[in-house]
C-alpha cells in the first residue's frame, strides 16, 4: 500500500499536474491523500520509531501539521518561510476542503502499523531507497511549478487563498494597507448590518488594525464565514467599511493577482488624482462617523449600562435594620445577621422598611412562552425575589417581563405584552459602539385595564392583587459588543422589569 501510495504521488505531481489531463482539484487532492500515506511512515523512519505509541505519534504530528497549514494562512506562511532557507522551498495552497484526507491517517496507522509487527528479511538497501524516494516525492508535492519562460501557451499558475474578497493592487506601486476587522466579541444581526452598514456600526466596535504591504498586481484576501466587516484605510486612502455577508460571497479558493480575477470578488483599489480609492463594489461603504449622535435624553436615559442589578445575600430569612439608598438608585440592604446586600431598582419599587423580615430567593427563567418574546429567541432571564410579611418585589432582567407566576403565585388575571419601537426615538450607539433600538411595552389583558402604554422608567398599575409593574429598560440590541456588557446576558433584546405587591406572594 505504502509503495502504491508513493507511485501515485510521482506520478501525480510530475505527469499529471498540468497535463490536462485531469482537473486541477482533482490532481491536488490526490497528492493529499497519497502524501499522508507516504509521510508518517517517512517520518516514523527518519526518528528511528520501533513502537507503535510511536508510530501512532507520528501520525498525529502529519495530522496536525497538515491542518495547521490548510486552515490557517499564517501557519502555512510560516512553513514557506522555514523551506525558504532550504534549497526546496514550498508553495502551500490554504484549503480547508483538503481536510477531506485525513481519515487516510487511520488506514495509514492500521495497515501499516500491523505490518510493523511481522518480521522481514533485511534490505537495508532497499529501504534506504525507499525512504529517499518518499522524502523526496513528500516534498516535490509543494514545489512551486516552473517558470513558463518563453514557452509557448505555457500559462503559469495564479496564486490562491481561501477568502470570501479580495483587495487587488493596480496602482503600479507597494502599498501599505491598514485592516481593522470586527472584534470577535461583537454580535450583529446581518440584516440590520447590511440595511445600513454605516449608520449600524460604530468605529469602537473594530479591533486595531493588522498592517499588510500589498505587492503591485496582487491581493489581499478577507475572510468572512458569516457576516463580517472592516475598516480599511491608508496614506493617501480614506477610512473605508467593507460589509458583505457570506451568503453573497462565500468563501472560496480566490486568485490573489489582480490578473483575470473571479468576477465580483475583487475589489480594485486605484490612483484617484493623487489619493487612493477603492472602486465601486457591493462591499465597499461609507466609514462611520468618527462620533457618533446622542441620543435624545428620553431615548437613551439608560444607554451607559444597566438600570437594574443585585447582589444575593445568604440564603435564609433575616431581619431588616435599615435601607439606604444612594444617589445612583441603588438601595443597600442591612441585615440583624450584619450582611449588606444590594438591589439597585426605582425607590418606588422599595417598600420595605426597618423591621421587616425578609426572605430573598434567586430566579432563574430558561423556558416558557411569552408573548414579547422574539419567535427566534428562547426565553431567558435572571432575577431576584424578596419577600416580607406585607409586601413582595420581583425584579428580573432578560428578554421577558417579570410576572407573579415565574415564583408560583398565579394572579386571578395576567397580562400579555407587545413591544415596538418607542415613538420618536432613532437607534443610538451606545458607550461600547453597541446598536441600540428603544422599545416601548403595550400591556393588554385581563391583568390590566384597557391597553397600557409604557416607557422605560414608567410604571403602571396592574389588576387587584398583582401590584404595579415598573419598566426599567426595554431595548433591542442587533449590533453589540458581548465583552463590553455591564449585565451579564448577552441577547439581542433586554428587558429590565420590577414587579411589586403590595401583599405578599404566598
């Protein structure tokens, strides 16, 4: 099997690769799977292994390395630039589909892995043949192909790497391109983006920028495996935002010469007088503004983080010896026990007083139907429930409404909600580039009288017995950024409620 697999990998890369014979991917894959035949068993020789924990390590390094290099452009620049300094340096294609050879490993560690085990007459000759014959053809598979010279319809093969676009140079000189991409903690909804990639993201979202020197007549590719973006800019060019969503533009193998590129997957960037521009293309938008609007007071009264947060004290009931309250709403707890815990929440959502007995539970939603909630989200939320002799307060945050039922009392009535956008108020971003959509809260049912409107920081009186709903924040988020949260649920809609009681749940 093994001299089978070398044969078919001589064959390949010197009668079959720009024969014409056969297609391009179809004479690449086959060096991948003859090569990783061919290579462990080489390397295995080469380290002196005579175990199969061993022989077994070998194949793990050609895994490894194999995928390393196919995966990610860096790892595969890095090899070219160590076979650089030998006299046989490598050009290595980035295609992840060449993954599809690695089961080759198993047969590879199997078959020849048993045969290991069964004696053979000595041919230390033979074997030495075999190995330089391996060793050499392992490497011939990622020799660059000769120049064509003068020959004639010689046509010499353009190089490629895995990407969705391409930045093509055809100003006739190096230049020297900064990329900004989006941080990887930053969640977007791809419609909203691309409705208007401007006005739906902010220059705070963006990482710092990675420097490239792109070569006259060559690339620069960008990835994109869903819906990404980028800040482009240079000496001479503009701050730039490209846009694109991996469903117009997939990734593929794409040339990264500016000679006879895919159709729309270059984006050509050129001499405008004496600046630099990037052509018209789909991808190519506007940058952001370098500041950002804010909001009207009544919009974005809580734009800077959470309105609603807490502490849990230890679980157990405890006697209340005084509430003070801080400028910023947040009311610190003090208990006989001498524990301080924290509820930060409108003072009207405070009736508690010295005295009072207080049991305090922690509320976890991760299920159920409401009517607020997106079709495409599942419920989630996380709160906080005290209780006292006279009253109780249910404060809870994420993407549903607080209610009685979510710690076991059922009103005679409940409530249905719809949110919307609130009226008059435009998306803002926030202090972390966030993009954020105000909502306003319509309540009808039996639980309310006619149909309630509420905006965040209002509150309205439910029916007897259910106590008063408090709206604290209502907020739709379709572009954010996850590390910059001050609540620690990351979702594209946040709901700030408190209900309080005036008689206790029982």
């Amino acid at each position: 099997m093994w001299l089978g697999a070398l044969a078919l990998l001589v064959l390949n890369d010197h009668a079959l690769k720009g024969s014409g014979l056969l297609p391009g991917w179809l004479t690449g894959k086959l060096s991948d799977f003859a090569g990783l035949l061919v290579a462990p068993a080489v390397l295995a020789s080469l380290l002196r292994v005579t175990s199969r924990r061993g022989f077994l390590g070998a194949h793990l390094v050609i895994g490894v390395v194999f995928s390393a290099i196919k995966l990610a452009p860096e790892a595969a620049r890095a090899v070219e630039g160590l076979m650089a300094l030998t006299p046989l340096p490598w050009r290595i294609t980035v295609d992840p589909t060449d993954l599809i050879a690695l089961p080759v490993l198993l047969a590879s560690y199997r078959v020849l892995g048993e045969a290991m085990a069964r004696p053979e007459p000595a041919r230390p000759v033979a074997h030495r043949l075999a190995l330089m014959a391996g060793g050499l053809s392992c490497v011939a598979t990622s020799y660059d192909p000769p120049p064509c010279g003068e020959a004639e319809g010689c046509v010499p093969p353009q190089p490629q790497e895995l990407a969705s676009l391409v930045i093509g140079n055809t100003t006739g000189t190096e230049q020297l391109i900064r990329v900004r991409r989006l941080r990887e903690s930053v969640r977007v909804d791809c419609g909203v983006v691309l409705d208007d990639p401007t006005g739906a993201l902010s220059r705070d979202l963006f990482a710092n920028a990675e420097t490239w020197l792109i070569a006259p007549g060559r690339a620069l590719p960008l990835g994109n495996a869903g819906c990404d973006a980028y800040l482009i800019d240079a000496d001479g060019l503009p701050l730039t935002l490209l846009a694109w969503s991996a469903t117009d533009f997939p990734e593929q193998l794409l040339v990264t010469s500016t000679e006879n590129p895919q159709p729309d997957r270059m984006i050509v960037l050129q001499r405008a007088g004496a600046r630099l521009a990037l052509a018209a293309h789909p991808a190519v938008f506007p940058a952001p503004p370098l500041e950002t609007p804010s909001p009207a007071s009544a919009c974005g009264v809580h734009a800077t983080g959470s309105g609603l947060d807490w502490t849990m004290p230890v679980p157990g009931a405890g006697v209340l010896t005084g509430v003070t309250s801080s400028p910023d709403g947040c009311h610190a707890f003090t208990l006989e026990r001498g524990e301080t815990f924290f509820l930060c929440a409108p003072a009207e959502a405070i009736p508690f007083s010295e005295g009072d007995v207080l049991r305090v539970s922690s509320v976890a939603i991760d299920r159920g139907s409401y009517p607020e909630l997106p079709r495409d989200q599942l419920a989630f939320a996380r709160g906080i429930h005290i209780e006292s002799a006279t009253h109780a307060v249910l404060a809870l945050r994420g993407n549903v409404l607080a209610r009685w039922s979510m710690v076991g009392r059922q009103p005679a009535a409940d409530f249905t909600a719809d949110l919307s956008p609130l009226a008059g108020c435009d998306a803002f971003h926030d202090a972390c580039g966030s993009l954020v959509e105000p909502l306003e809260a319509s309540l009808l049912g039996e639980g309310v009288s006619g149909v309630v409107s509420l905006r965040p920081g209002e509150s309205a009186e439910l029916a007897e017995g259910a106590g008063a709903l408090f709206l604290v924040r209502a907020d739709d988020m379709p572009v954010r950024d996850a590390e910059c949260f001050t609540v620690p649920i990351d979702q594209p809609r946040l709901l700030e409620s408190v209900l309080v009681a005036a008689t206790a749940a029982p």
